[in-house]
C-alpha cells in the first residue's frame, strides 16, 4: 500500500486555546485529507491525503523500491 508523502496547509483562525484551535482545524480539514499537525504561530493546520494506491511485489526486497518519487510504502504483500 501506497501513499502521497506531499503535504498541504490550510488556515485556520485564530481562537481561545489550544484546544479550540485544534478542533477549529478538524472541522476545516479539506475533504480527502488526514490532519497531521497544526501550527497555532502560523494559524495553519498542515494535513496529507488519505488517497492510497494497492501494489503488489515479487519480492519482499523490492517493497521500498517500487514507490515513485512522492510516495512511501505503508505495507507490502507478497504476490
């Protein structure tokens, strides 16, 4: 299993608290999209997609050498 490494920022306005502002950043999370972290000094909250693509390798050794530039591997299965 696959995954985009990118990530993207998003505002998110300025509130009472850390956790007003954290809960403010999961309500505005774009669709598609995991949040990974917020930055209250920047008033952003920085999130990666939840798209994954399923590959399959001949060799357990290939697993790390089968994602393209701009994925990481999550988990591998034998073919």
């Amino acid at each position: 299993m696959l995954r985009p490494t990118a990530t993207i920022e998003f505002e998110v306005p300025e509130s009472d608290g850390l956790d007003l502002f954290n809960a403010d950043a999961a309500r505005l999370l774009p669709e598609g999209y995991e949040l990974i972290d917020t930055d209250r000094k920047r008033l952003v909250g920085i999130a990666r997609s939840t798209e994954t693509k399923a590959v399959t390798v001949d060799r357990i050794e290939d697993a790390f050498t089968c994602a393209p530039e701009g994925w990481q591997a999550l988990s591998v299965r034998p073919a």
